[in-house]
C-alpha cells in the first residue's frame, strides 16, 4: 500500500547506514494489524512470548510508540491468574508459560521509559500488581514463588513453560521444572520494574520492594557457582540462558566472568543453545520433526540470544569486536533482508527454521545499535 511505501521510506530515510535500514525493514513486515507481531514466517503466528521479548527491537527502536502502547494494553487484557495469554492460534486462549509474562513486566518499562509514558502505567498497574501478587501466592503449573528465598519455581508434568519448550512425542526435550535461572532473572527484573512504575504513578510499592530484595539477596548463591551460573537449581549446564542474570535492566549480577563462560556457545550467527562438550549437545538442527525438535533447544544456535550477549558484554567490558560481523553477511543468504530464526551448532552454522523470525530481527537491531552507541 501506500502507506507502507511511505512508512519503509522514513525508516530508510532515518537509518544509521544501509545494514541498519535492512534490519528496520526487516522488523516492519514482522509487525502486522492490530497491532500484533508475526513470531516467524511462513510458520508462526502471534505468541505473546516471542513479542515481549521482540517489543523493544519491533517497537520502541522502529518508532512505533502508539502502535506499541494499544499492543501492550491489548495484551494486558488477556490477563488471567497473574499471567499472560501465549497464544489464540489454536482458536482459544493458551496460558502456558513461565516466562512471557515477565517479558511483558520489563516490555511495558521499557516502554515508558523511552517514551515517557506515565498514564500508560497507570492504566496497567493494577494489572502489573496482579502478576506480582498471582506469582507470590502461587498460579498455574506450579509456578510460584518459593517463601525460604523469594525465587520463583515452576513446572508441570508433559510441560515445558520456559522458552527452551521443544517437545517430542508428548515429552518435554529441554523441561527445565524447578528455579530456572532467567525465568529469575526475569523475576527479580520484573519486580524493581513494577517497583519503578508504581512509584511514578503514586501507588505504594513497599510489598513488592520486599519480594524484589529477597529474590535478589537469595539468587547469586542459588545460582552463581565457579564464576558461572547453573541454568536450573540441580543442572550444572552451560547454557545462554544466564545471560539474563547480567543484560536485564534490573539484572541480580555483574560478573564479567558469567558473560566470558558463554565463549563456547558463540558463534557467528548467534549463540548456542547448549555447551558443545555437553553429552546431550546435538550439533545439527536438521531431519525429521523429532529429530529437528530434540535439537531444538541442545545445541542449536539462536541468534536471539545475541542481544542479551551484547548488552551483557557491553555492561562487563567483554570485547564486542566483529560481534555482528556473521549476522550481517546472513542478511543477504537466508530470509533476504531478515535474520533466521534458527542455525546449526556446527560449522559452518547453516541456517535453519523461519527464515524471517521477529525476535532474530529484533535483538539483532537492538545489539547493533547497543554497539554503535557504545563507540
């Protein structure tokens, strides 16, 4: 239309350069009427997970503030239990993660951050208090927060709630029940953030003060041990996941070393899903749905994951030269113009599911500019 003409000419017009205005056009076809965001093409439709943890590259660093904002009050309205409607591709609405409704704690702060926004938290903050106080009290598939230490568990049998929720004949390949360490990350990050937003808007933020203090007091020694961090209380695996522990806003850790243990897991196209030297490591992302699946999540390289190692590196002074160098030549060999959602654990890292993913485009337009900013 011509409106869409018009509105890829302004982004084109304000881009840094031209690999910039790529990843600004990129975004835009990802997001559709509504407004809501298609996850990945051709296969995925709206999932509320895959478009918090995508707003901040989609909306806030494209522009699209008011489109953004109906999107965030929309979605707050699928509120039920203190958590977030995933998706409605089924035909109803499915509740069934642990960590999108996080994600969209810290989309609506960082929303009224950039913009400045304060009715727009206090048109959520009763909603924002509900997820607090449903999570403190205890919701759906046991997730909950544990009293001794204010970390929050989760886990139900056949289910996978994090996003690592690949499934093979029924069973979950990568469940991840119990404290996982973003699905914290994320926790303690929402808090300081529901914190900050109460407290513009006038509302008391004491209680949910002190469910931020004692998550925060309790999780380096849950989770850090030899200057890395476990992925789930009990699993001493290497996996990107504790990259959210230091990147987030609100993060409970800056150690420099927890960025520098995810040196195995880079690689040009993003990072891996699982340590290569891992037993249960699956190097190629390819074959039928089961073997695709049990690959998914145990060794798979996710660009995604880029943003998180960016802004984390950047806060801890870990080297970013060249960090984009492979996703940036990957603009012109898989989804032209756009970024996979996926890869292969293996050289040469061989693209692999959607070829145009949103949270892909996203965080990989949000590191670049992190980087750019940072020069």
């Amino acid at each position: 239309s011509d409106l869409a003409r018009k509105r890829a000419r302004a982004l084109v017009a304000g881009a840094h350069d031209g690999t910039d205005a790529q990843l600004l056009l990129a975004a835009d076809q990802l997001v559709v009427a509504g407004p809501t965001v298609v996850a990945g093409y051709p296969w995925f439709g709206d999932w509320s997970r895959d478009t918090m943890t995508s707003y901040e590259g989609l909306f806030l660093e494209t522009g699209r503030f008011d489109e953004g904002r109906r999107l965030l009050l929309r979605n707050a309205d699928t509120l039920s239990e203190g958590m977030l409607a995933n998706t409605a591709d089924t035909g109803t609405l499915e509740y069934n993660t642990a960590d999108g409704t996080l994600w969209f704690l810290h989309a609506v702060g960082r929303h009224v951050e950039r913009t400045g926004d304060v009715d727009l938290a206090a048109a959520l903050a009763d909603g924002l208090l509900e997820v607090v106080e449903a999570h403190v009290r205890g919701t759906r598939y046991g997730i909950g927060v544990d009293p001794a230490d204010g970390l929050l568990s989760q886990g139900a049998n056949g289910l996978a709630l994090t996003w690592m929720d690949a499934r093979v004949n029924g069973q979950p390949v990568t469940q991840r029940a119990g404290k996982a360490v973003d699905v914290n990350a994320l926790w303690i990050n929402g808090l300081a953030t529901v914190v900050g937003l109460l407290e513009q808007v006038g509302r008391d933020a004491s209680e949910v003060r002190v469910h931020e203090r004692r998550a925060r007091d309790s999780f380096p020694s849950v989770f850090l041990e030899g200057g890395r961090c476990n992925d789930l209380v009990g699993d001493a695996s290497l996996r990107p996941n504790q990259l959210l522990a230091v990147s987030l806003p609100h993060a409970p850790l800056a150690e420099r070393s927890v960025v520098e243990s995810c040196a195995s897991l880079l690689t040009s196209l993003g990072l891996r899903s699982l340590d290569p030297t891992d037993q249960a490591y699956r190097g190629r992302h390819r074959g039928d749905p089961a073997a695709r699946d049990g690959a998914y999540h145990q060794g798979t390289v996710w660009p995604w994951l880029i943003g998180p190692y960016a802004e984390a590196a950047l806060k801890t002074g870990v080297a970013t030269t060249g960090l984009l160098d492979g996703l940036e030549a990957h603009l012109s060999e898989w989804g032209l113009g756009s970024v996979s959602e996926t890869a292969d654990g293996n050289a040469p890292h061989g693209a692999t599911g959607c070829p145009f993913q949103a949270w892909s485009v996203a965080e990989t337009l949000r590191a670049r500019r992190l980087l750019l900013a940072s020069t």
